[in-house]
C-alpha cells in the first residue's frame, strides 16, 4: 500500500469479492468484479436490493450499477450472478454512471434481457450515440426520457451527482441514508481518474471541470463509504480530494518549473514532465491528452499563453 492510500480506511481489509460471487457493503448494496482487457484489469459493479412502482404496484427486485465490456466473458460472468445472487427477483433498471466502455459496454445486452430500461445522463447518452455508429442500441421500447437523470431523484435518499471532467457528465449516486457514494470513476482509492483533452472538444477545460466537480463531493460527509469503479471500498472521500487535489497542483509546479527553465513547450515536449514512466502507444495517448488538460487548466487561468508556431505546433510558455 502506498503512504497516500495508507491515509484511506479500507473498512473491507484486503478481501475481493469471488468470480460469480458478492460481497455485501451496506444493507442491500453488494459488491461484484467483472475483468477487462486492459492494463487496468477489473471493473467493480454493484447491486442494489431496490424496488420500483409502475401502475401502482411495487415490484421487488435489483438495480445493477455499471455494466461491465461487452464480452463473452462478462455476459457468462453475469448469467452466473443472475442464477446465484439474485434470489429469484427480477433486474428491474440498469443504471450507467458514464460512457466509457467498462461501465456501458455490456448495458444494451442487460436491459435487454431483463426488458428494463436503461438510466445514464443525458449527456452521456448523446455522446454515446454519436460515438456509436450503430443507431440500433439503445433505441426501440428503451425511452431516452427515461435515461435523463433526473428520475434519479425520484428516491429523495438517494441522488445523483453529476460530475465534469472525466466523462462528459459523469453520474455518481450518493444514499445519504446509507451514508453509501457509488463515485463511478470520479474518486479512486488508488489512480488518479484520467481527465483529458480530447479531439472532439480540443478547447475543453476539462481539468478545471474535474477539480471543480470534486470540491463540490466535500459536500457529502467524510465518513461516507465510497464505492469506487477500481480498487476498494474505502472511507476518507475529503482526504482523498485532498490528495488528488494536491497531485494536480504539483503537476502544475512542476510544468511551470519546466517551462520557466525551456521557454515555450508543447503539450508532447511536456509529458515527461507530467508523467515520469515510460509509456506505450496507449498509454501516450491518454497521456497526451492528460497533458493538453494541465496546460489548459493553466491557460484559462491565464497563468500561460498559448501560441501557434511557423510549424503547426501548439506551444505554452509563462503568461508575461
Ligand atoms: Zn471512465
């Protein structure tokens, strides 16, 4: 464990829930992890034990939070969850709390299997349907008004916060009850969420989005149980915005440092800076987008300019 995650209570130790099988958080919240084919190599899911009205008949059964990619594999792993957790109830709504594909991947298959709808931001759900060239999936019976979320809020315990930077509106659900946050991708234990600049909003600031949005979480009690989309359960949300707070302002110290000894820089010259590993294809990529979001951070706040050279390059230097 490392000295910033030792500052984090793990109220579960170092236990992992089984293939197939849960472990239980909170009253009626249980955990399960599905694998992915990545560096990162696992995805926490939840079940939440919920009951919904429609024509005014309550109908007990399950809510699934986040989906898991669509694989062989995760489609197996859920059949088997299906046939053993469940208790013979119902999946009664699947809930998404961003696009990206370890939390949407496998959603379209589970609503339709359970004939449930699917709820995601709005936002998150147009994104999705551009980056989607299939039109077919989500559409047919699946209302998008349905997917807004505002419905969220239809359980006055239980709300949905909405947070920026990551995903274009990236939904974490607090139960105030509970003292339970489902925080998506937005507050890890371990990494630090990745906020890029991508080409589809090459102006963004999505790293002020992030910090902005994180400030906001102090707003929920510190002794929340947070559950996170990677890593474990953990306890210390407002030390945990501490740390990733204090993790971007270092990487700005030392992108100002940079260009103070270098002159102006581009966003590539200063990944070295940002990140001091070694990077595959893969990783540059996530990395050239990390970067470009702590040069824009700087430059909207008009601690840098920005120019365009003779060669077509971007380049930051130290506003005057
Ligand atoms: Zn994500």
């Amino acid at each position: 464990m490392n000295p910033l995650e030792s500052q984090l209570a793990y109220p579960f130790g170092e236990a992992l829930p089984e293939r197939g099988a849960t472990i239980e958080v909170a009253p009626g919240v249980h955990w399960l992890r599905m694998g992915l084919p990545f560096q990162l190599d696992h995805i926490n899911l939840w079940l939440l034990r919920d009951e919904i009205e429609e024509d005014g008949v309550v109908r007990q059964g399950w809510t699934l939070v986040d989906s898991g990619i669509d694989d062989p594999a995760t489609r197996a792993a859920w059949e088997n969850i299906f046939a053993t957790v469940l208790g013979g109830l119902p999946v009664l709504r699947v809930i998404v709390t961003h696009m990206h594909p370890d939390h949407i991947g496998c959603a379209h298959w589970l609503c339709e299997r359970w004939n449930v709808r699917l709820w995601i931001s709005a936002t998150d759900f147009n994104v999705a349907r551009l980056a989607s060239s299939a039109s077919a999936g989500f559409g047919g019976p699946l209302s998008a008004a349905f997917m807004a979320r505002h419905g969220l809020a239809a359980d006055p315990a239980a709300v949905g916060h909405a947070g920026f930077g990551h995903a274009p509106e990236h939904m974490a659900l607090h139960d105030a009850g509970h003292g339970v946050l489902i925080s998506g991708d937005m507050v890890l234990p371990r990494i630090s969420t990745n906020v890029s600049v991508v080409d589809v909003e090459p102006e963004a600031d999505s790293l002020t989005l992030y910090l902005d949005s994180i400030e906001r979480m102090r707003a929920i009690p510190d002794d929340v149980l947070v559950l996170p989309s990677h890593g474990r359960p953990f306890k210390g949300l407002h030390r945990r915005i501490d740390q990733l707070q204090e993790h971007h302002d270092a990487r700005f110290v030392d992108v100002l440092e940079a260009l103070a000894a270098k002159g102006p820089q581009s966003a590539f010259e200063l990944v070295p800076v940002i990140f001091r590993r070694p990077l595959d294809l893969h990783q540059m990529t996530f990395a050239m987008g990390e970067s470009i979001a702590h040069m824009h951070a700087l430059w909207f706040r008009g601690t840098l300019a920005r120019r365009l050279g003779d060669d077509g390059v971007y380049r930051f230097a130290l506003a005057a």
